[in-house]
C-alpha cells in the first residue's frame, strides 16, 4: 500500500520543503477564489466568453517577458528573495482585487490591469520556487516531491473554486472571495521568509551568473539541440492551448446547465474544480509514479487522455458526466505535470535551472493563457461546444504527431536523464 499512495519522505526529510508545501497548498486556495471570481466578475459585466478569454490574454503578455526575465534572476540571486519579493507583490495584488469590489468600480479595465500585474509578479516568482525544490530535497525524492507540490496546487484547484462559488453564491457578492485570498495568502510569504538563504551555486573558475536578457539568451542556447527539455515544452503548449475550456466555463455554465446567478456561480464552481479533483486524486495516489522509467512516453499517453475526455466532455449535458470526464482530464494532466517537471529538474544543470524554469513557467503558465483566447475565440464564431470539441480532437492529433517526430521523447529513461 506504501506504494500507492504518495510517497511522504520530502516532507519528513525537510523541514524547508514543508513549509513551502503548506504555505503554496493554502494560498491556492485563495488564488483560484480569486481566478472564479474574476472570470464571473467579467462575465457578468460584459455577457462575453471571448472577453472572459481576454482575460488569459492580459495574464499571457507580462508572464512571457518577466517569466524569462525571472528565470535568470533565480539563477543569479538568492532564490528565497526572489520568491519573497513575488509573493509580497502577489498579495498587493489580492488587496487590489478586494479594493475594486469593495468599491463597486465594476470595470473591466480596472479588473485587466491588476490581473496583468499579478501575472508579472508570478511570472518573477514562479521559476524561483520551482527551482528550489531540487536545492530542498535530493534528486532521488524528485518525483515524490513533486508529486506532493502538485497536491498544494491542485487542492487549490480543487477547494478554490468549490469554495469560491459558494461564498460568491451564499453572501451574493465576489468580494467575499477577494477577502478570502487576501487572508491566504499571508500564508505563503510567511513559508517564503522562513526558507533558508538560496544563494547561486558557484563551480570553481566559473563567472557568477548574471541576470538579464544576455543571460535569457545564454538559457536558450543551452536548450538547443535538447530535444526532451523542448518536447516537454511543446506537448505541454499543445494541451493547454488546444484542449484547455476554461475561458468557457462561465458561459457554459449559464447557456448549458442555467438558473439564477447564484445557480450559475455553483455550477462554475464545480466545473473549475472538476479537473482538479482529478489531478489530486492521481497525486494522492503517485506513488507508484517514482517507479516510471519511461516518463516521456508517458507525458504523451497523459495528454492524449486529456485531449479525449476533454473532447468528450463537449458532447454532454448531464452535469455528473461531464464532471466525470473533467475529473478524468485533471488527473491525466497532472500525471503529465509531474513527470514533465521530473524531467526538467532531473536533466537541467543547476546554474540553468532558474533559466529553464522561466522557460517553463511561461510555458505552462502561458499555455493555459493562450488557450483561454483561443476558446474564447474560437466561441465567439462556432459556439462554446464546437469549441471544446475541436480543441479537444486537435489535441489528440497533435501530440501523437509530434511524437512520432520526435521518437526519443518516447524513449526517454528517468535512469539516464538526457536533456
């Protein structure tokens, strides 16, 4: 039974890597309140799935620039600041969320500009975070430690949206949510600040790393001619891009299932959730995961299974079934998610893995982004279930293409982590 379940050695083993695994599992919560009550805030402002989408459009632009940007800060400073600094502008953040509903601004514009700020300070944060974890625990207890990371993020996927859409729904107001985050995520900065120091590691005769744009430049020329670190980017672009419908949720959560605004806010709620219901359940049970040798081929069947049931998922209107087929695209996707990030940690060198995490967080941050516009648009001339289908169906092609273009991902060997 050991096996099944998720391998807890990271946590007993580290006291650092537990803090920062109960403050990122708390302040998710808060995030992705937050995320549901901006995507309703918007909706019920404009009545539009395509500017709902927009919304992914303005967290996409500052995350691609500061996300590579912020990578090589994490490569050249002490990674604890760096993490500090983001989730004390992360929090600002969810105080200006609070502040607009508070005060009945009820633009969209306002609501766009914090959500892009947000977005700056994650995309500084994220590759930092990330990039400490293989400095907390050893590489050996890699897969087990992310697994457990991935559980912090999906039981805010998870909770965030149940809770978001019954708070929203029982006090009649998404403010309720914005205070909510604002009291989470305290959570994370405290986790921040009791880390260790994370200075750079320096090999003798090596110059100490610099931040910038040169050092941007010096982390995608490592990654040419890397073809697992690059496919491990593009299937990840291919899944969000084309099969992510949460931009659709709002939409397809009055036009599909219907009722009253609080009716819809649950129904929203359970929808956002859904996916992450799965992701935590496959998290909860990883724990044979730590055994896969044959990760990158993995990757691919994950994000099949996620493309089919997310296909599946446009073609009912039973809300149990549809949740069903949400859960099982989550748990595929996070199956994807924990052996994609093994592999990047794993055959990454150290002096560019905040590089590299930069490149990642844009990616899979970004992707989802990417894919809100592109449903949204996609909407907005063929309809919320032409949209999902066929992103679902495009997602399936497309990774098994790129697959057999690339046949050394599907080879790729955990025993001998080739870049």
């Amino acid at each position: 039974m050991a096996r099944i379940f998720a391998d807890l050695t990271p946590l007993r083993a580290s006291a650092p890597y537990r803090r920062l695994f109960l403050g990122l599992g708390v302040s998710n919560v808060g995030q992705q309140m937050t995320s549901v009550a901006v995507g309703l805030q918007v909706y019920d402002l404009t009545k539009s799935s395509f500017m709902v989408g927009l919304v992914g459009l303005f967290q996409l632009i500052p995350l691609i620039g500061f996300g590579l940007y912020g990578g090589t800060l994490s490569d050249a400073f002490d990674r604890r600041l760096v993490g500090l600094v983001s989730a004390l502008g992360l929090w600002g953040c969810s105080i200006l969320f609070l502040l607009q509903s508070a005060l009945s601004i009820n633009s969209v514009g306002v609501l766009f500009l914090v959500v892009a700020i947000q977005s700056a300070f994650f995309a500084v944060g994220n590759p930092a975070r990330q990039a400490i974890i293989p400095r907390l625990v050893p590489t050996q207890m890699l897969p087990a430690a992310n697994a457990l990371s991935m559980i912090t993020w999906n039981i805010g996927f998870t909770v965030g949206p149940l809770v978001g859409g019954i708070v929203i729904a029982a006090f009649g107001t998404v403010s309720a949510a914005y205070v909510i985050d604002v009291v989470a995520f305290a959570i994370v900065v405290w986790a921040m600040w009791r880390l260790p120091s994370l200075p750079p590691i320096l090999i003798p005769g090596d110059a100490r790393p610099r931040a910038g744009w040169g050092a941007v430049k010096e982390g995608f020329v490592f990654l040419k001619g890397k073809r697992n670190l690059q496919m491990s980017f593009y299937e990840d672009i291919i899944a969000m891009v084309f099969g992510m419908p949460r931009a659709l949720f709002p939409a397809i959560a009055a036009l599909w299932y219907g009722g009253t605004m609080r009716e819809v806010a649950m129904v929203l709620g359970f929808l956002a959730a859904a996916p992450a219901v799965g992701a935590l359940l496959s998290s909860i049970f990883s724990g044979r995961l730590g055994l896969v040798r044959a990760q990158g081929r993995w990757v691919i069947i994950s994000i099949v299974v996620w493309g089919s049931a997310i296909a599946a998922f446009g073609l009912v209107r039973w809300l149990p079934l549809a949740l069903l087929f949400l859960i099982i695209a989550g748990a595929a996707d996070n199956v994807s998610a924990i052996f994609r990030t093994t592999i990047l940690q794993a055959a990454t060198p150290d002096e560019y893995r905040g590089r590299l995490q930069g490149v990642y967080t844009v990616v899979v941050a970004g992707g989802p982004r990417l894919g809100d516009v592109e449903a949204g648009a996609v909407a907005a001339v063929a309809g919320e279930t032409f949209s999902v289908i066929s992103g679902g169906v495009a997602c399936v092609v497309l990774a098994l293409g790129l697959s057999r273009a690339v046949p050394s991902f599907w080879r790729y060997d955990a025993r001998h982590p080739i870049p």
